[in-house]
C-alpha cells in the first residue's frame, strides 16, 4: 500500500495547518481537526515515518539578518558536467536553494548575501570559477512585502 493511499482529510488538513505554521500546538490543531492530541501527534509521525512530512523549518526574514540583497542565479553548465556543478553548489552558505532545471539553464539557485560587492565577489570569485560553468546570469528579487 502506498503512503498516499492513507492519507484523508483530516491529514490534508492536518498539512494545510502545519504548512501555514509548523508551531501550531497539537491541541489547536486537535480542536480544529476534532481529534485529540495524542492523535493528531501520531498522524504527524505517521506523516514523517511515510515521507510525506519531510522536514520541519522556519521562514526568516533575511534582511534582518543583514541580507540585503536576494539574488536569482541561472547557471548554464557544459553538457556532462551537471552532477559536480550541483555538489560544489551545495557546498555554498551563499546559495539557499539549488534547483536542476531542463531548458536553457542547467541550475536555477537562490542565493542571499549582505550587498552587491559581496555577489560580485561570490560571482566572480566562486561561481565563475567552477569546472564546467559556462555563464550566469543574475535577476535580483524584489522585495514582497513593500
């Protein structure tokens, strides 16, 4: 039996609330779920044990951690050369979020530093360097919330 096959309802619900806010407490939940505590903490588990839940985290607003600049960088690599690329990649504090995409660039990565020196420095003096990259293109993200 696949784990989708004993998902309901009350578990997409479940998600739903927890996707919203993972710090949400089991008696909350259970309230909004009617079902107790205990029983909500078991489907969580359930979830995890499944795969479905795969990790907790938190959303942080990076600029207050001095992160000024966000930054969407497109790397065409060579033909080959994908799978080393993506291990030094992820070896990155710089790049939050790596993504192996098809058409014209081979990686789409997220990357957060403090101001547009420490990018072209990160750009020029990192990811230029790679084996195999051959160009990058950068498109900052706007701020969402102004």
């Amino acid at each position: 039996m696949g784990s989708t096959e004993r998902i309901d309802d009350t578990d997409l619900r479940i998600i739903e609330m927890l996707t919203k806010n993972a710090r949400r407490s089991l008696r909350e939940i259970g309230a909004i779920v009617k079902l107790s505590p205990s029983s909500v903490r078991n489907r969580m588990e359930r979830l995890v044990d499944e795969g479905v839940i795969k990790r907790y985290t938190l959303e942080l607003d990076h600029r207050k951690l001095g992160y000024e600049a966000q930054v969407v960088v497109l790397i065409i690599s060579r033909p080959g050369d994908s799978y080393e690329i993506y291990q030094k990649l992820s070896k990155y504090n710089e790049i939050s979020e790596i993504l192996r995409t098809t058409g014209p660039a081979s990686f789409i990565c997220k990357v957060r530093v403090k101001d547009i020196p420490q990018l072209a420095k990160f750009i020029t003096g990192e990811l230029e360097k790679l084996e195999g990259v051959e160009r990058i293109e950068t498109m900052f993200i706007l701020p969402q919330d102004e």
